[in-house]
C-alpha cells in the first residue's frame, strides 16, 4: 500500500493504490490510469519487468475502449458508473499472471456480471464513495482474476445470454474489436499520446473547460468584487452532474470539487484552484458563497460552455470555451514537481521516484520501482478522532 509501506492481498493493495489515484480528482479526464493501482499491485507480487506492467496497463486501455466503443452508451452506459474499469483490471491482471484463453474468459465474466455499479454515487450531494467508485472496480477486476486462476468459472455467455449485459443496457451498434482505433494506434495513445487528456487543474473533469480557457478570460477583463451575474450555459451532461441544486450549497469536499458554482467561484476570488482549494473553511466562505449566488446555470443545446457575465456598472461579455492545449513533457514534471512539495515529499526521493518510473521500460523488476513509493510524504494515521474514517 503506497505511501504507508502496509502489506496486504492483491484486491485490498488495488482498491487503495486506485482511491490514492482517484482521490483529488487530479488524474487524467477518464480515469482509466487508476486501474495502475491494481496493475502495479499484481507486477509487484510478481516481480514482473517495466514492460510487462506496460503492456498489461496498454490492455486495460484496450479492453475498456473497445467494450465502451460497441454503443452500450460508451463510458457510463443506462445509469451504470464506469463499470469497464473491472474488465480492464482483469484482462491486465489476467496477462501479468499468465492466464490461459479459458481463465481470460471467466475472469472477464467474473468482473462484469456481479460488479455493475449504478452512477447516483455522482448525483445530488457526494459522498466518499464518489473517489473511490472505481477504485472498487480496480479492485473487483483483479479478484476476478485470482478466482479464474484457482478455477473458478463464471457465468457463461455475460454479455449476449438472456439477462446478460446486452439485456440491460442494450445492443451493440458497432462491433467489440481490438484495436480500437482505425488506424492501428492503442487505446492509450489517442487518449494520451499527443498530450491530451491530462488535467491541469485538481477538480471535476466537466470543470476543467472553464478553467482552462474561461477563467483566464474573465480573470483578465474583470475583478471577482466587480461581478453583478454569471450566466453559465453548460453541456448538457456537465449540467446534469455538476449544477444540481445540492451544488449550491456544498458542504463536504466531494460536492465542493463537483460543484460548478463552487469551481467558478473559488477561482474567481483565488485565481488558481489547487489542491486546498476544497477544505471546509473555503466552501463555506462567506465571500465565495456570495458569488456563488450569483451564478445561474442552464444547459446548451450545442453541447458548449458558454459564460455571461456582467459587471456591477451593467457591462457584460460573453466567454465560450477554446481548445486547450495540449499538455507538454515540461508541464507534467512541473505538476509532479509541486504535488511533492504540497505533499511534503524528500525530494531527493521524489526525483529518484519520477526518473524511474518515467523510465519504467528500464525497470527489469517493478517490485524494486515500488519500493521507491512504498513509503513517502507525511501521511495522517489511517484512523482518527472520526471513527471508520479513512484519513
């Protein structure tokens, strides 16, 4: 378990490994890369090479886009969460251990049918669930490949047999094929090769268009004091999940990163938003809350983030949202490099930490790369004043 140095089962190191991932929401737009928890915890154990792990983290891209890409409603499909982290873990998993054709196909069934999570854990107020929803689905995905490796079998046929899959979130409109992409590149590569997909900011991902090209905007034209209104339209899916009424109100750190008039605001007034952008004491600013109550939010038929805004002397100008650039080599070292300090990492240690796993095809035992990170930072005591409370 990173950063405590605990030892424990394959699932229990995924499940934490991944929550440590998820937990700020500071990790790329999909969050496919928290499947690295339980992909890493299975390589350690094993003492497989750099590349192998590599290799089994390309396969889980893989194997989640394809399963996304047949129409099932791609990555959240009928109300379900995420639930393709599960088989990408396990087919990762499944080719680290050495599992035959048959053992793959039980532990793909072993992953779907018992572990569909519903989406509510992202409606309304959030819990703690909220970060750790695909952590569990890390976690579910290789202990489908442990039980196919001792022999257990699963349910035969999950996706087309009656009550399958299929049965619950429809057919597929496009065919499940590997590799997903037309013009041979892996998964991986069209979600990060050219640098995008990566955040820059630690929030929500439906927040980040408007921190990265609407906030500078306004930043630049106005004073948060000098704001009369906000009319934010939103795309459509954004709106659903991040401007219902409970965002108005936060009142735990979840909402709070999942709030847009939260996001807007704190950024606004602060002019960054980072990793304390969250506590209590500032989602419960009365200044913040001040502007947040003047923000009104309605979705956009165009599927576009359009900003209004108005000044107190009745001025207004309209901010729509712009490509973000991709994000470059030196800015992901620059990222890495701030989250050791906030973390209060050694930083010999960090920079022996970032030169061998940003090497990690080099790495001939990653069980070696892990001990660089099995202990670090200042972590709180995993239990505190609050009982059952994970610190």
């Amino acid at each position: 378990m990173w950063g405590y140095g605990i030892k424990t089962s394959y699932e229990q190191a995924a499940f934490s490994n991944a929550a440590m991932i998820r937990h700020a929401d500071f990790n790329p737009g999909a969050h496919n890369n928290e499947m690295f928890g339980g992909v890493i915890a299975v390589a350690e154990d094993l003492h497989s090479s750099g590349p192998d792990a590599m290799a089994a983290m390309v396969i889980a891209y893989e194997v989640i886009a394809a399963i996304g890409g047949t129409g099932l409603g791609d990555y959240d499909p009928a109300g379900f969460d995420g639930p393709y982290h599960a088989a990408g873990a396990a087919m990762a998993a499944g080719k680290l251990m050495g599992l035959n054709k048959d053992q793959l196909a039980n532990a793909l069934s072993l992953a779907i049918v018992p572990h569909l999570p519903m989406y509510v854990c992202h409606i309304g107020i959030q819990s703690m669930w909220k970060g750790t929803h695909s952590s569990e689905q890390v976690r579910n995905g290789i202990w489908a490949a442990c039980l196919a490796r001792e022999g257990m079998t699963g349910p035969h046929m999950p996706f087309e047999a009656r009550d399958g899959l299929i049965a619950h979130i429809g057919p597929f409109t496009r065919d499940l094929v590997l590799p997903t992409s037309p013009d041979g590149r892996m998964s991986i590569e069209t979600i990060h090769g050219d640098g995008r997909g990566y955040k820059r900011f630690a929030t929500e991902g439906n927040n980040t268009t408007f921190h990265n090209s609407i906030a500078p905007a306004i930043i630049e034209w106005t004073s948060a004091d000098d704001i009369a209104s906000i009319d934010a339209q939103f795309h459509y899916g954004g709106w659903q999940e991040i401007c219902d009424p409970p965002k108005w109100d936060p009142r735990n750190r979840e909402t709070a990163d999942h709030s847009m008039p939260y996001n807007v605001a704190r950024r606004l007034i602060d002019k960054e938003i980072y990793m304390d952008s969250f506590t209590k004491e500032k989602y419960m600013d009365p200044k913040v809350r001040e502007l947040m109550n003047k923000i009104i939010a309605r979705p956009n038929v165009d599927n576009k983030d359009i900003f209004t805004v108005r000044k107190q002397s009745g001025e207004q100008k309209v901010f729509e949202q712009g490509a973000a650039p991709p994000t470059t080599h030196a800015e992901i070292r620059a990222k890495y490099d701030r989250l050791c300090e906030f973390g209060h990492i050694d930083k010999g240690q960090a920079d022996r930490i970032r030169e061998t796993w940003m090497n990690l095809k080099g790495v001939k035992d990653v069980a070696e790369a892990v001990q660089l990170i099995s202990k670090f930072g200042q972590p709180r005591p995993l239990t505190d004043k609050n009982p059952g409370r994970i610190a």
